[in-house]
C-alpha cells in the first residue's frame, strides 16, 4: 500500500470530496468541483483563489458540521480555550460522522495493517480525538489542537498560523458570515476577511489544482475581545477538494507513529512532501500541510530548499555525548551580526523531520547559545544527519550535515 494517500484521496473523492478543477474548466455539479484560480500570477488583492464552489447536498453533511466548530476557538495561540457543553458536542458530532467515511476507512486498515494491531471503531475513534482534538500545552501555549491549528487557523503576533483547509479559507474569503453561524458577534464582523498577496507556487505546480501555496491577509475574528485581528500569512498551503474527513485521514496516516507512513505522497500526478510536527510527547498533530516537490516520476533528487539570508548560524552538536544520549544532545548557535535577534517561534528540526521550537531565546549580537535537545522532540542520529534552522515562517535559515566518521567518539562536539 505505498500509495496510501492517493487511495485516501481517491476514497475521499467517492463520498465527500470535490473535484479540484481550474477555472478554464467547466466541471461537474452532479460530483461537486472547486475552482481554483488559473492566474495567482496576478497582483490584483481581490483575487478568489477558489473561485467557485460546487459542494452537492449529498456530500455536504460533514462540511456544515465542521463549519459549527470554526468559531470555537480564541485567536491567539497563547489564550486559554473554555469549550462549552455544546462546542464539546459539536466535536462529537463532526467525529461520529467521520468515523466510517471511505477515507477514514481506508486510513484506519492502513494503520491496522502497518503497526501490525487489531484497530476497532472505538479505538480509532479515540486515535482522532488524541491526535486532533484533544488539547497539549507547548511552548508556553496552554490549549493548543491539531484541528484548531490545521483546519481553523491561530494567531502569534501578527502572523496566521496554520489554517491549511481549503474550505475554510473559501468562506473566509466572501461567506464568512457561515463561519460565524450567521451570528452577529460584534461591530465590525466583516464577510470578506482574505486579502489575496502573491502565489508562492513552484514550477509546474498551477498545473496541479489539489494544492495551492500562496501569500494572503486573514481578517481574522477574535470572538473573545470582540475584534478583527489583520494578519498575515508569508507563506501557505493546502490541499484543495478534500473533505475534512479526507484531511484528516491523510494527516492521521501520516502523524501515526505505529504506521511508519512513507513522507512523501503522489496524489494525481504530482509529488508532495506531507509536512508533519507532532506536540513534544508525540501524541497530537502539531500541523499537517503539503509542499509541492513537482511532477510525479521527475528525475533527480529533491532540491534543498532556499536558505534566506541570516546572521544566525549553527556552528557545533554534541552527536553522541558520553553515557546516555537522549537529553544530553545539544545544538550551539551563533550570532554572527551587529545586533541581537529574538527567535521566538524559530525551530530545528533533525533528519527524519523531527523538531524543536526554539521559544524565548534572544541571541545576542556576538554571542552563541547551547540549546539541549528533547529526545521527544528531535534526535541526532549516530549513524550521520542532517540539523536544519527554521524561522518562524518554516523558512530554512541554516543547514549543516555530519557524518558517521564524525561522531564515532563520545563525547566530542562537532565543529561545522
């Protein structure tokens, strides 16, 4: 079963999904389509990326009862969540209904099947609550959730973080008034909350509508202050014409430790790199999102991606630290500039995609700093690997590899 995700994807397509088309196209009202837009070249701040929506009522059910859980949520990252008995119902409802969609089913024999372990309805039910719904505290964030995140969006400071649901982003974008449950919140609740900015689409990537990777504003709502908070968004992705069952079975394969699920996916002719970060004990989804890598069966390896500019460098790891390695492996960074730099949000992340944010750490100018590793966040392989820095965009700041050979003695620091 290595192609897992297009048989999830195609399993979507079957009950709730709908077909990604581009609006050259005329598409099919009787299966549903989303349009997505054939010119994100433009520069035009009223662009609708997805145009046009066409959701039967015979696969509209989950999408109207995920709708209800939108505004759930606070906005910021760092607030505390009070759920309510009906918001708490509402999470219910929205998983009872997903739990035997053809995705879902097909997720959860995958997972059976790869961890070698007999999974019932109840267990997997309880295997979408933990990994989504249920809430984790990290850096410093008391009520963090995988859905929330993924699907609905958060803030930090003045950037959205997350929200990687084509749908939701459609309402946003001119029917926000269906994310609010036609409620009049507050003054100011305005029905058309994206900006459009600039795509971010690779090569080749307009020719494949399932995703979209573009910049935009989110006029976002902050229920418990009675205010539009404007945010931005540099980069975001998503997949476009999944159901929220279809999301969420491709990022609970992918998110399962057991499953040992393949990082990449060909999903109709096109290769995504299926970007995942779990909560520190690895038990949540942290976030869940494509990366376009490009055409399907294309030759050579994956390019490294563009490392932007930066004054911070990592300049040493203790790989293989005396005794024990797990909670003694550490990373030194340095601040090569003339000014000191805060790297909240920042993270680095290992060779296997494992990572740890780096939150309340201001370098100073000249000076470095020996972060130890969580071994439930990320670890350093004895065997060579690969430390990426990230900023607080995913954007890769630096990147340093080693070998074998050089850490075969404990105890020494590697030098890059």
């Amino acid at each position: 079963m290595s192609d897992i995700y297009q048989q999830i994807w195609d399993a979507d397509q079957s009950e709730s999904g709908v077909v990604p088309i581009l609006d050259t196209e005329p598409g099919n009202k009787v299966k549903g389509f989303v349009k997505v837009n054939s010119n994100l070249d433009s520069n035009n701040r009223e662009l609708k990326v997805l145009p046009e929506v066409i959701i039967p009522d015979t696969k509209i059910t989950t999408y109207n009862l995920c709708r209800e859980l939108f505004d759930n949520y606070a906005l910021p990252e760092h607030d505390e969540e009070n759920e309510t008995p009906e918001e708490r119902e509402e999470v219910h409802d929205l998983v009872h209904a997903m739990m035997d969609s053809a995705p879902m089913r097909v997720a959860r024999d995958y997972v059976a099947h790869a961890s070698g372990t007999s999974i019932t309805k109840e267990r997997w039910y309880n295997t979408i609550m933990e990994m989504w719904f249920r809430r984790f505290s990290m850096g410093g964030d008391p009520d963090l959730s995988g859905f929330e995140h993924v699907v609905v969006g958060e803030q930090e400071r003045a950037k959205v973080k997350g929200y990687h649901f084509w749908y939701k982003y459609y309402l946003d974008d001119g029917l926000a008034h269906l994310v609010d449950d036609a409620q009049e919140r507050f003054p100011g609740l305005v029905d058309d909350r994206i900006i459009y900015l600039a795509t971010r689409q690779k090569a080749d990537q307009k020719l494949f509508p399932e995703t979209v990777t573009i910049s935009y504003k989110w006029q976002a709502p902050d229920y418990n202050r009675d205010a539009m908070r404007p945010l931005t968004k540099p980069v975001g992705g998503f997949f476009v014409g999944c159901s929220i069952e279809g999301l969420l079975a491709l990022g609970s394969v992918r998110a399962h430790l057991g499953a040992r699920a393949p990082k990449e996916a060909v999903i109709n002719g096109a290769r995504y790199a299926l970007k995942l970060f779990r909560s520190h004990n690895n038990r949540h989804v942290r976030t869940f999102y494509p990366q376009f890598l490009g055409k399907a069966g294309g030759p050579g390896p994956i390019p490294e991606p563009i490392v932007v500019g930066s004054d911070i460098r990592i300049i040493a790891a203790l790989v293989n630290p005396e005794g024990h390695d797990p909670g003694n492996e550490s990373v030194t960074l340095i601040n090569i500039g003339a000014r000191d730099a805060a790297l909240n949000g920042w993270s680095m992340e290992d060779k296997n995609g494992k990572r740890q944010v780096i939150d309340g750490l201001v370098l100073e100018a000249g000076r470095t700093h020996r972060i130890v590793l969580d071994p439930s966040t990320m670890q350093l392989s004895n065997k060579g690997g690969r430390i990426v820095l990230l900023d607080d965009s995913d954007r890769v700041i630096h990147s340093v590899t080693y070998s074998k050979g050089q850490v075969k003695s404990q105890g020494r620091t590697v030098i890059f």
